[in-house]
C-alpha cells in the first residue's frame, strides 16, 4: 500500500529534484561566466530563439570521436545529475492520464480492503471449508476455524482474526464451545501431538511419566536434526481427559522457529515412532509408551499412544476450552510446563493455537519422509522425473522397477503404476460416491502400495461412510491382494 501510494502522489504531483542538482546547475553557471565553454550550437539560447547555428568543424569532428566505441560505453556509466534527476525547476514530468487513473483505482480498492481487513470486528462463516480458506486468503491477519452444532453436531466454518475470535469465544457458555483451529495446508505451524488411550484397559501407565519420556526423545531428535536444544518452558499440556479414556495435547513452541508445515511435523513425528521402535530394542523403558487398544489386545498387539492421523491436509484441531459436541469434557490446561506459571488465560489460549506464529518467528523447519515411504500430497500434479524414468508401469507391476535409487523430497504426481490407480479408483465407488486417489505411499521393501482417498469414506467394516475420516486401500503386490483401513484410530477396517 506505501508503494501504491508513492507512485500515486510522484505521478499526480511531478518529482521534486535533490539539492544536488541545483549545484551542478550553478556549478556549470559560473564556468560559463568564465569564459572556459561556449554552449554548443545547435542549444537554443534566450537571445538566440528561433535561429539554428551550425556546429563548428571542430566540435562536429569532437563529438564524432565521442560517438567511438569506448567512448560510449563509458558514457553509459555515467550519468550528470540534471539528466539523472530532470529539470532542477520541478516540472513534471510528462505521464499518461490512463496510468494515472489506473493508479487511484488501485490505490482506492486497496483503502477498502484493508479497511475490511484491520477491522476488529471480522466473523464470516462458511458452510464448506475451501470456501472459508478462499475467503482468508483475501485477508490479512485473519484465521480460520471450525465449530460444531451444539444439538445436531453440524460442522461450519468461519473465519476471524485470533484477537477478536477470543473476544466472542470467552464470553461464550462453555457447554456450547465446540471450536476447533483449522492447520491449514502449507502454513507454516508448531509441533503438536495428540495422545490417547483407553485406561480401563491400560490401569498401569503413568501418564506424565509417559509424556515425560515421550518429551525426552523429542529434545534429543530437535538437538541431533536441528542443533535445538529443547526445553520443558515451550511445552503447552492440554488434557481433556476422562475416566475412561486418556486424552492431551502438546503444543511445542520453538523460540524463533516453526515447521514448514504440518505435513513436516508430520513427518518429524514419524520419526520420531521409528526412533521409540528403536530404542525400545535396547531399552525396556520405552516399553511404558506403548498400550493395549482394548480389553482383548494382547503385549504383542500393543500400540503406541501417539496418534499419527492428525498431521491430514487442513486438519480441524480441537481448541483449549473447548469440548466436542455431545461430550462433556472440556480441553483445558494440565498447569505443568508453559502454563505453570500462566495467569492470564488469554495468553495460555493464544499460546496453545499451533498456526500462531511469534514475531520473531525466522526459521521453518524442514522433516522429509525416509527414502522407503514416499508420499504425494497432491494427487494429479508433475511427476518427478527421475521417479517416472525408475518407475516405468505396466500390468505386470515390476516391483524391481521401483527400488532404485529415490530421492528424499516428495513425488508429486501420480503413481507408477496408473492401470492400478484406475482399479482402485473403481473399487473405492460406491453407489454414486465416486472414489478419488488422494495421495498415495510406496514401501519398496514390501512391495506395498498404500492408497489414501477422498470423496468416499465408505468403510467395509462398518458399512456406511465415516462422518470425518477417510478410508485408504492397501495393495500388495507381491501376493496380488489389496485390503481396505481407515484413518479413524477407533475403527479397524477389514
């Protein structure tokens, strides 16, 4: 907007000249009283207009050797302040009328866009979620969020800026907080986990013991990927839990820092799970970060208590103080850590939302995933063509076409095998819910091919779609079987 408005009032107004061409003017002045120079001819002066002067031969044959070669490309070095700067009067100089409307059009329109934008008072809701995203797009300093119905747990969206969405939200009757911080694609965020269990089931973990040695894995993973020494001070704890299930979350605020974004958190907390696998081979301890789902889960089948489904494209994250429709428990700080020493509950709100950036905020990190599990986040966009080149498809699916030598970015793109892609495709049609392909992973180790998609979340095992999780089909190609799962934790598709 300043550089709008610069260029307005400079071609509304005309440039006013420095001082320093007002001295070359009186420099050269003075040199002529001199006598040292004579005005070329060929210059009009007062006492001379209207009569043309032929140049003298000896300035014909001096401007001549000037027009050399190397003469002129000094000359383009070098510039006189009056030629530089214009006429030290300050006449305007000369500029089309149409620029110059275009100019106050711009100049008008962005007025009124930020007008809207710096007003406190933005809250549009949207009934979709590319629509809410479209709009802040448009805005600065605006978010957005999600809520659902208190009554019919109907999902909206809306968007606001951090500021005055507190305002509205505190005032609010908490049963009817059902709010939740939308991590957009391709922000930069913080790292944050959910973590969960059932505790009918797993009676003996000590939870803060648990987070305690999860958090001491963390800091050394930030100190070896990225020479970040961790500290307890970043951590925001939120528990929403009840007696029968163990529910929180982290927030991770690195000074000065953040992830690129969440699928780069997500990938840094996969990580993470295979160093826990790892060490738990060595040491008993990490045994304690790993529970039984249900009551007939055995040692063998247990799992660990981080959930890995939360780092999706626009992933709705619950929001402190908040509960989910038609539960009771409320998300609210555990008073270790960041918010041990947090009285204001302004404060611990805004720490707590994972895409609000500090300031100072300078460095994004970067986590790719390992060379094994390669992942699109696109479905449909440019392959990379060392991949296609390694990757020829055919029917017979050669898996050794693809184990050689992969790159760590990610493979945009469609798959290496695009008569499977179409088979998919159609299996995952349902009715008249087409399936669309997502993104997809490859296990060259295995021979695995896993689909995640969109459109339809029909499960097998339950036989009606999924309200908010999607489903994904696993292929192995090397027993030609495929299978169907889904990202909800809670249901183990067939």
């Amino acid at each position: 907007m300043e550089e709008v408005d610069r260029l307005f009032e400079c071609f509304k107004c005309g440039f006013s000249p420095p001082q320093s061409a007002f001295r070359e003017r009186k420099r050269r002045k003075s040199k002529l009283k001199h006598g040292s120079s004579p005005s070329p001819s060929g210059i009009l002066s007062p006492g001379s207009a209207g009569k043309i002067h032929e140049i003298p031969t000896h300035l014909q044959l001096s401007i001549e050797k000037s027009d050399s070669p190397s003469v002129r490309k000094n000359r383009r070095k070098q510039f006189s302040p009056i030629v530089f700067y214009g006429s030290p009067h300050g006449v305007p100089p000369k500029r089309p009328s149409s620029l110059l409307q275009l100019l106050h059009q711009i100049r008008v329109d962005l007025t009124e866009q930020n007008k809207f934008s710096l007003r406190k008072e933005i809250w549009a809701t949207f009934p979709r979620q590319d629509e809410a995203i479209k709009f802040a797009k448009g805005h600065e300093h605006v978010h957005v969020f999600s809520y659902q119905d208190h009554f019919n747990g109907q999902r909206r969206f809306l968007v606001s800026t951090y500021k005055y969405f507190w305002q509205r939200y505190k005032n609010m009757d908490s049963k009817f907080r059902h709010h939740y911080e939308v991590i957009q694609e391709g922000l930069p965020c913080h790292l944050y986990f959910d973590l969960e269990f059932n505790r009918r089931v797993n009676i003996d973990n000590n939870e803060d013991e648990m987070i305690d040695l999860l958090l001491s894995i963390i800091f050394k993973a930030f100190h070896e990927k990225y020479s970040i020494q961790g500290n307890l001070d970043w951590i925001v704890e939120l528990d929403s839990s009840t007696e029968e299930k163990f529910s929180r979350h982290l927030i991770i605020r690195i000074p000065k820092a953040a992830f690129k974004d969440n699928s780069h958190a997500g990938a840094f907390v996969a990580e993470i799970c295979s160093r826990i696998l790892i060490e738990r081979q060595s040491d008993g301890r990490f045994d304690k970060l790993f529970v039984k789902k249900d009551s007939s889960s055995t040692t063998s089948s247990s799992q660990l208590f981080v959930d890995t489904a939360v780092y999706s494209r626009n992933r709705c994250f619950r929001l402190a103080l908040s509960s989910k429709a038609g539960k009771s428990s409320v998300l609210l700080p555990t008073g270790r850590f960041k918010c041990k020493d947090m009285l204001c509950e302004e404060d611990m709100f805004m720490a707590s939302l994972i895409c609000n950036m500090d300031i100072d905020c300078e460095k994004l990190l970067v986590c790719k995933m390992e060379l094994d599990c390669v992942k699109t986040l696109h479905f449909g966009t440019e392959v990379n063509h060392n991949f296609a080149t390694n990757c020829v498809a055919s029917q017979e699916f050669p898996l050794s076409a693809c184990t050689s030598d992969l790159t760590t970015t990610y493979f945009l793109g469609k798959s290496p095998f695009p008569a499977l892609d179409k088979f998919v495709e159609s299996i995952a049609s349902i009715g008249n819910v087409s399936g669309k392909i997502q993104s997809w992973y490859w296990f060259s180790e295995y021979g695995l091919m896993v689909y995640s998609m969109s459109r339809n979340r029909y499960c097998e095992r339950i036989g009606r779609q999924h309200k908010s999780n999607h489903v994904m089909y696993i292929v192995d190609l090397r027993r030609a079987v495929y299978y169907q799962k889904c990202h909800d934790p809670d249901c183990r598709a067939s």
